[in-house]
C-alpha cells in the first residue's frame, strides 16, 4: 500500500510535495503500530465471557509486588488483593501500586493472627487499624475482608459488617503456600467455576509462573478474572454487573425459585464446634434432584436419605430421591470455616 503512494507510477512530485507525502506515510505507519500495541495491551474485554472469576493474592504488599502485578498487567489480568495493614503500613508505595496497575485492594487483617480467638474489641480495633492504613495508602476504603487462615465466627463476622466489610473465604485453594509446582498449581487452578474466587499469595514464585497457564485455561473455557461483589461474595465482571449465571451467595440457607416443579429449604438444626447438619425438605416433587454447595475448605462427610454424587471440586453434591422421602440430609465438616453454610442451588423433578 505504501509502495503504490512513493511508487514510480504517479507522476513525480515536487521535493516539497514528496517530503510531505514520506512524512505522512511515516506518521500513519507510526500509528498503525501503535495502535497494535495499544490492542495488545488491551485486557481482553472483547473475548467471549461466559463467567467470571475471582483470583485473589493474599499477605501483600511484599518486597516481590513489583513482579506480581508486571505478570498481571503482561497478562491483562485484575485481581484482588488481600492486604496485611502493618505490610501496607510499612510499603505504601507498593500498596498504592496495587490500585495504579488496576488491582481491587481489600483488608486480611493487621498482622495475620488467629482472630476467633480475639474479643470483639479486638477484632474491631484490628480490623478498622488495617482500614485506616489502605485508605491512607491507596485512597481506596476495603470493602472486603478475608480472615487470616480462613477461621472465622458469627462474631468477627458481625464485626466485619459493621465496619461495610463484605467477608470472603474462597472456593479453590491453589496451595502455593503450600509449596504447590507451577503446574499443582495450574491444575488446582482449573477447577475454578464461573463465580467462584481461588486462594493465592503475594510473595511467591511459582505462583507467578503460574498465572499465563492459568489465565489461558480460564479463556480457553471462556472465563475471565472478575471482580468480587461486596454485596455476594461472588466473582462478577469487572464493572460489577453479575455473570449470566450466578452463583447463589454463601450465608444463609436460602430457598431459590421454583425450577422444574419444586422447590427445596434448608436449615440447620445443629451446629457444633468442628461441624453442622443441614436438613433439606423438597416440596412439589416425589422424585426429585437437588444440587447443594458448600464452601472451602467445608467438606461434606456423611449424608441420608437420598442417592448423593459430587463434581470434581467436591464442594458441590447432586442429591437425588432414592424413596426414603421428600426430606433428606447431611453433615459438613467446617475445616476452619465456621461462619458458611451450605447453599441449595437447584431442585428439578426427575
């Protein structure tokens, strides 16, 4: 195209003419080439999505932040950063980086302790300290918290929310902290469905490596990293509107519209200190299937009156009728995650 504009079959032009035509080629070139590097650079909004995720790092700001958030942005990728306040305390420039490359910064505490073991008091001044220190780093109040090893109770809840703290565990835990290779931590990555939200950290090199392959499996079946909804705890679109599906928000046992023709309630008569039970009455159907969530790190471990299977997470488990009745049941364990319960996703006659 630009050899057919100098080319020797126009007629020739003045030298004044002809400089004007070489400057002009050479600026649309420029252009052009920035304009492919500008699309490069782009995240990949116009990819198809038909879900998102929430990836979550956690211990921030560390001495490595820096590398985290290049692999980020070389990845167009947003994520949710968990951050330590004495750590924000003592980087705020790290911190305020965070928010610059386009991450969402939220609170895990001040100093990463066991905080059930807290008063209320206690987890109050903790909480509002960690706050305070993101705020006056990045600008940015925190309008998610994660309890430091994932213990939590109805207490540090209460006093989450009175602080406008939504309170977010996770669904797949990647186990970088856990001395995960690149590729456990790929394949731990890969179980992540649309909503879900997976546990990462800040400081950690494998993980780094980790996140092309991850964020290429996650395009491959046309899910993109999200932001996570202070109001659901749910990973949504970055701009905060809901996936197309989405997830029922963890909490309390809800009962969901009626699908199919039939409906099902849970509740939990008995809560103790490592487990609970949940009791489901399905009502409209005989013959009827249910789909249940619960929360990582909860596991499932017993269940009655009903034919029950699992997806490959396992915090997900398909009951179905097996004649013993419209109501049917099971034991969570709650492996450190005490303030969940379990969720009813679906019921369908058949």
């Amino acid at each position: 195209m630009y050899a057919s504009i100098g080319g020797s079959r126009r007629p020739s032009a003045p030298r004044t003419s002809r400089l004007t035509v070489r400057l002009a080629v050479l600026a649309s070139t420029v252009a052009l080439t920035a304009a492919g590097l500008a699309v490069a650079a782009t995240p990949s909004s116009a990819a198809t999505c038909n879900g998102y995720v929430g990836l979550t790092f956690d211990d921030g700001p560390t001495s490595s932040t820096s590398a985290l958030l290049s692999v980020l942005r070389a990845n167009s990728v947003r994520a949710t950063m968990f951050n330590v306040g004495q750590n924000v305390q003592g980087n705020q420039s790290a911190a305020r980086a965070q928010v610059d490359a386009g991450m969402w910064v939220a609170n895990h505490s001040w100093n990463h302790a066991h905080m059930t073991s807290m008063s209320q008091s206690q987890m109050q001044s903790d909480l509002s300290q960690t706050n305070s220190a993101i705020q006056s780093a990045t600008g940015v109040r925190p309008q998610l918290f994660r309890p430091p090893y994932g213990e939590t109770n109805s207490t540090l809840q209460s006093v989450a929310t009175s602080l406008g703290l939504r309170q977010v565990i996770w669904d797949v835990d990647s186990q970088d902290w856990n001395g995960a290779s690149v590729s456990q931590i790929v394949s731990n990555a890969g179980r992540l469905q649309a909503g879900q939200v997976i546990l990462m950290h800040d400081g950690i090199q494998n993980t780094r490596d980790a996140i092309p392959q991850i964020v290429a499996n996650l395009s491959s079946r046309n899910l993109c990293p999200g932001m996570i909804s202070p109001s659901t705890g749910r990973a949504v679109a970055p701009d905060g509107t809901p996936p197309p599906t989405t997830p029922p928000p963890t909490g309390t046992p809800t009962t969901p519209p009626p699908t199919g023709g039939c409906t099902a309630t849970a509740t939990t008569p008995n809560v103790w200190g490592d487990r609970y039970n949940t009791s489901v009455t399905v009502q409209g159907a005989s013959n009827w299937t249910v789909v249940v969530a619960v929360t990582a790190p909860q596991r499932i471990v017993t269940t009655w009156n009903g034919s029950p299977s699992w997806d490959s997470t396992g915090y997900v488990m398909t009951m179905r009728s097996n004649g013993s009745g419209n109501t049917f049941g099971f034991t969570t364990m709650m492996n450190g995650n005490s303030g969940a319960r379990a969720q009813i996703r679906s019921c369908t006659t058949g």
